[in-house]
C-alpha cells in the first residue's frame, strides 16, 4: 500500500506545479520593433552607401549618395535662361530719357512763348501749339512706362518660372542624398554602391532596437485591470533556466477584439476574442525581435 500512494502524490504534485505555472503570467506574446525600410528617392547609380548589417546610425545622418549629375547640369542650364531672360529687361529711366529731354525742353518753350505773348510779340496759337505740345509728350512718357512697365513685369514672371524649375531640381539634387531617418541598427542590407537604382528601390531596413514593443494579447477579462501608461512586468527566457525581468509600459490597448492567434494551442482558447496591447520596454541589449516574453501585469 505504501508503494501505491508514492505515485499517486508524485503525479498530483506536478499537477498543481503545471497549473500555478500555467497562471504564473498574465500573457504573453513576442517582441518587435519600429522597423522602416529606406529606399531611394532618385534614380541612377549609388556612388555611395555607407552602411552594413548590424550598424548603429543616427537620426538624419547621410550615408550615401545618388549619382546626380546630370540634375546638376540641368541646374546650370536653367540658371543660364534665367540671367538671360532678366537680361532683356529694358532699362525705363534710360528708354525714356530722351523723351524726358524733350519734355523739359517743351516746358523752357512755353516759358518763353508766354512772356511774348504777354509782350504781344507772339500770338496766343503759338502758346496753345506749345501747350498741346507739353500734353502729347507727357502722354507718350506715361504710354512708355506703361509698355516698359509690362514688359518688365513679363520678363519678371519668366523668371519666376524658372525659379521653379531651380526649387524642383534643388529638391531632386538633396534627395540623391541618401539620409538615415531614424536612430537604429540596421537589419538588412538590400542594395550596395555602384549598382543602378530606381524611385522606390530598397535600399535597407532600419530598426529602432532600443526601444522594444511587446505585442501580447489580454481576455476580455483582463481588460478592467490594465490602462495606457500602466507599468508591468516582462519576463524574458535565455534558455538554460536563465530568466531576466523588465520593467514596461502599456503604450497601446487595441479598440478591437480578435480571435486569439493560432499559437495558442488549445481549442477553448482559440475560441475566446482577446485583445491586442502593445508594451514598451527599454532594451539592455539581450532583447531580439521575434524573442518570446511573458508579462505579468502590476496591482
């Protein structure tokens, strides 16, 4: 009889052992990252790309460049028409000097035409025909500066197309700049210099792994016990019964619920809609994307 009881109780000992450790954690789920992948924003060939699987680059560092000389040279040439198109503005004051002159003169004439007539020297016609003179110049002065005015403004107009066109190529020629946009490590490399690239075309993939997402998924149930920026605790196997613990932050709850992923392997628990969270957790540098964690959520 004695021999019969030692099984038994060995066999509910891991019983109760397999349950707590099933309820130790609140869930679970695997970690990921921001990952952005960097592709070309021009065409032709990479002249550089200074970059390899597993380096740390910064925010806004160049780290390649884009052949563009032939968009250099488009710069030059559009920068040509414009200095020649301004160059056919026509100078007004010159243009119109003459007529200025004339104008000046006209008014001396008058002048002088007026006190003869008042010394009855000269007739009353010759003071209008001076007069109507002074008119028909000051007219053609205000017609000229008008033509010229207009044509000056049309040129102006020109040139500001151009000015354009410059900006256009300005922004091409910064995008053959190849700038890294975020803090990160690279995970993948997908082009390398000298060969030809287009619009779109990865060139690799960045992650910010210093920063790593915990996407679990917690029961309609759990619900009621977690909130946005509420600290939790993250689990992390290493193998060989080596165990750390993180500190993290819900950052997201998802408004939706969904049917519990397929990893989850009995039928009872596929059946049952959980919902998604995403928890922050600073990396020591030990976290890898893909790792498992488990989370136990702080009362």
């Amino acid at each position: 009889m004695k021999y019969k009881i030692a099984p038994f109780a060995v066999i509910l000992f891991f019983f109760f052992s397999c349950k707590d450790t099933k309820n130790e954690y609140d869930a679970s789920g695997t970690f990921e990252a921001t990952e952005v992948i960097v592709s070309a924003e021009a065409n032709g060939q990479i002249l550089e790309l200074n970059v390899n699987e597993g380096d740390l680059l910064k925010e806004n560092q160049q780290i390649g460049v884009i052949d563009s000389t032939q968009l250099y040279l488009s710069k030059m040439q559009l920068s040509q028409n414009k200095k020649a198109i301004l160059s056919g503005r026509p100078d007004i004051s010159t243009q119109i000097a003459s007529l200025e002159k004339e104008l000046e003169n006209a008014i001396t004439d008058k002048k002088r035409i007026a006190n003869l007539v008042a010394g009855d020297v000269a007739s009353k016609k010759q003071l209008d025909d001076a007069t109507t003179r002074i008119a028909v110049l000051q007219s053609k002065i205000t017609a000229q500066k008008s033509s010229l005015n207009t044509t000056t403004s049309s040129l102006n107009e020109q040139g500001n197309g151009v000015n354009v066109q410059l900006a256009q190529i300005e922004d091409q020629l910064k995008k053959c700049k190849i700038i890294n946009p975020i803090n990160g490590t690279v995970l993948v490399k997908y082009s390398n210099a000298f060969e030809m690239t287009t619009i779109g075309h990865p060139l690799y993939k960045i992650a910010d792994v210093k920063n790593m997402i915990l996407r679990a998924y917690v029961t309609s149930s759990q619900l009621s016990q977690i909130k946005l920026s509420q600290k939790v605790t993250v689990f992390v196997d290493f193998g060989k019964d080596e165990r750390k613990e993180y500190s993290g932050t819900i950052s997201w709850i998802s408004d939706k619920s969904e049917f519990t992923p397929k990893t989850i392997q009995t039928k009872d628990e596929r059946a049952n809609s959980v919902y998604a969270v995403k928890i922050a957790v600073p990396n020591d540098g030990y976290l890898k994307i893909g790792m498992y964690g488990d989370i136990k959520i702080k009362n």
